[in-house]
C-alpha cells in the first residue's frame, strides 16, 4: 500500500497536528506491506527530501497566507500518480489535492482537525477577518473526497452541521500510556518559576492562540484573587509556559498581566523542550486547560496520561477526551471558572474521577489501516450503491 500524505505542515514543525501526524505515519512506516510519503512545506526550517525515523518526507519552499501553505499543484502531481492512496490535511492542501486524487483516480481522505463553523466570530474580534475565515473554512471541508477524518465525536458533529453529505469516520490520535518515565526535578522547576517550597502551582503550557481560552483563564485569575483574601493566595501562583507565536496574543497577554498587576500570581516563561516541559508537569499541582475549541486536545490528554489533576472547559472534545482527575467549567465563563479556581484553593470541591479511553498505538493504527483497506477493496461505493438502492426503493414505495 503505498500512502502519499498532504500536510500543511510537517516534523519538525512544533504542533499538536504535527506531532499526531509524526505518531500515526512513524506506526505504518513499520509494517512490510506499506510505503509513505509527506508532501509538506518548508515551515519547519528543512528542503528537499529527507528522511526522519524512516518516513520519505518532501518539503517543499511554498509561499505562506496567514501560516497557511499555498500548495503548487506541479509539486504534488508525481506524488498523487506514485500513490495508491492519499491523504490530506486541512487547510491550504485541501482543495487542490482532492481535485488532483479525483482526476487520476486515487481515493482520497481528509483531516479536518476541528471546524469552528460560526464560532469564528468569537475567536475573531474582527469580524471582516472571521467572515473570510468562516467561508474559507466552509469551501474546505466541502471539497469533494471519498472520506473525512476527525480526530473526536465533537469534531465530527461540527462537520455534519456544515457538509451534511460528508462520508465521516471518527479516529482518535495515538497518545501512547506508557510514556518515557521522567526524573522528575523540582529544584529545576522552582528554579525556572522563582517559587517557593510552599507555592502551590497552576500550570498551562502551548500557543496562546485565539481558541485557547487564555484571556478567559487570566480574566477569571484576576477575579479569584479580588475574591479571595490576601491569606488564602499567599502562597498560590499561575504559571504559564507560553510558545511567542502567535506574538500579538503573547504580547497582549503579558501586557494585561502588568496592567491589572497580576505579577504577584502570573508567572509567564518561555517554551522548553520536550523533557523540561513533562518535568514541569510532574510537578505542577495542576493543569488548567481553557480552551473555547478543541479538535482532539492533546495537551489535556497527556496531562491526564501523567496523572495531574485537569481544570479544563467544556469546549470542543475535552469531555469526550480527558480522564483521571478532572474538574470542567463552562466554556468561555470566567466567572464559573473563577469558582472552581478558588473552591480548589480552598479545598471545598472534588474532582471527578473518568475512566480512560483507549488512544493506545496499536488501536489507532488498526482504525486507520481498516479504513485505508476499505476505500482500497472498494467498499464505500459498493456501500453507496446500496445506500442509492434502498433510497430508491424506499421513494417508490411511497408512491405506491
């Protein structure tokens, strides 16, 4: 089976979709009967092919819009003809490889990480730049292919709302439970934060990007600490590991922090590779996770799967997704949030115990395979035929 994947972005790009992308391809490069390729850009800093944990990876130096590749349909043309399958990503590569699949006749399969629909128009304050958003989003996912993938039962019903018509199967990403055992370091931790022993830590880490909820959860912050008295927050503070792009949002993060003089609770560092970030978890007393959308919620998922206690909204797929310990506030209410922050400094609040769902490697690369295997065998239009034939069958019936 030979496999060509279409991905805006690719390792060593740092995200979520990256990274879930790297987990799935590294499995299936494994099995004997099974070739790939990734047709990428160029944004993670590397041209030309190369060669990462034995994937055939093409990066190619495509001109950027708002962080989104324009794909050269010349560039991926030899990549569709060589495959037996494709596979894209939203959002750029969408349109221009599912038109090329159709046209030489390879069956093709779309991600559509998260569709936010109408929610544009709350992430976005400015409402011509949502608009554009919301109808650009809308051609995407209405582009022409033999199935949609989405990473969570949330994502997939935000799907439906918008292609009613869309062929959809739902595959959760691989978030391996036995993760690397960490020498947990909290002189390190401490160091890195200027905490003392007795500090209790809050920690969020990732983009501050508009769907993150990050001026939810520092609203929400501002309102625990004028709630509560100067005694019970002495020794509380609210850590955040926050990447620089997008550097607007960073920028008008630590700018609020200073005007509304939080720097008392609101510690803000940079990024740190991947050990330092799983040793901070360790050692956080807790991981608030605010965001208003989430496609699958990677960033929770692992922090359950290090046994921390989550805060997380009721945006997106974190319901569906987190388990553990856990405590959900309503989506884009700080003052809900406010609540639970402080009966949880207080200790007058429990949190929920979830059990796990099982993201584990080999049932995700099963999932995957299975479906490959089904547009490969023909089945899906041997299932429309039938799905056409009892429609018509059932439309005479009514006639008669």
């Amino acid at each position: 089976m030979k496999i060509c994947y279409v991905l805006p972005h690719f390792y060593p790009h740092v995200g979520g979709a990256e990274q879930a992308f790297l987990d799935l391809i590294e499995e299936l490069v494994k099995k004997e009967d099974v070739e790939v390729r990734v047709i990428t850009s160029a944004s993670g800093g590397v041209k030309g092919n190369q060669k990462y944990k034995g994937i055939d990876i093409y990066y190619y130096d495509w001109k950027m819009l708002f962080g989104h590749p324009i794909v050269k349909k010349k560039d991926i043309k030899q990549h569709i003809e060589w495959a037996d399958l494709v596979h894209a990503a939203v959002y750029s590569p969408v349109r221009s490889t599912c038109k090329l699949a159709r046209k030489l006749k390879k069956p093709v399969i779309v991600t559509a990480h998260e569709v936010l629909g109408k929610r544009w128009f709350i992430v976005e304050k400015n409402k011509i730049k949502a608009l554009i958003f919301y109808i650009y989003e809308n051609y995407v996912i209405k582009a022409k292919c033999n199935y949609f993938h989405t990473p969570s039962c949330a994502t997939k019903a935000d799907l439906e709302k918008y292609n009613k018509k869309a062929n959809i199967e739902n595959i959760y990403w691989i978030v391996d439970e036995n993760m690397p055992k960490v020498n947990v370091d909290k002189e390190k931790f401490k160091e890195y934060f200027n905490l003392r022993d007795k500090d209790k830590v809050f920690l969020n880490y990732g983009r501050p990007g508009k769907t993150k909820g990050v001026f939810v959860y520092l609203d929400a912050i501002e309102k625990t600490i004028k709630s509560l008295k100067p005694k019970e927050m002495r020794n509380i503070k609210f850590c955040f590991i926050m990447a620089k792009d997008p550097a607007p949002e960073r920028e008008k993060f630590l700018k609020q922090v200073k005007e509304h003089k939080l720097s008392k609770y609101v510690i803000v560092k940079e990024s740190v590779d991947r050990a330092d970030l799983q040793n901070y978890v360790m050692c956080a007393d807790y991981i608030v996770v605010p965001s208003i959308t989430e496609g699958f919620g990677l960033t929770a998922i692992e922090s359950c799967n290090m046994g921390k206690k989550l805060i997380h909204s009721s945006g997106g797929s974190l319901p569906e997704v987190t388990f553990g310990e856990v405590i959900q506030f309503e989506n884009k209410n700080s003052d809900d949030l406010s609540d639970k922050l402080s009966k949880v400094i207080k200790k007058e609040i429990k949190f929920e115990k979830k059990e796990r769902k099982d993201f584990s490697k080999e049932n995700i690369t099963r999932q995957v395979m299975n479906l490959y295997n089904k547009l490969l065998n023909n089945e899906e239009v041997v299932e429309k035929k039938k799905e056409n034939k009892e429609n018509k069958e059932n439309k005479e019936k009514k006639r008669t």
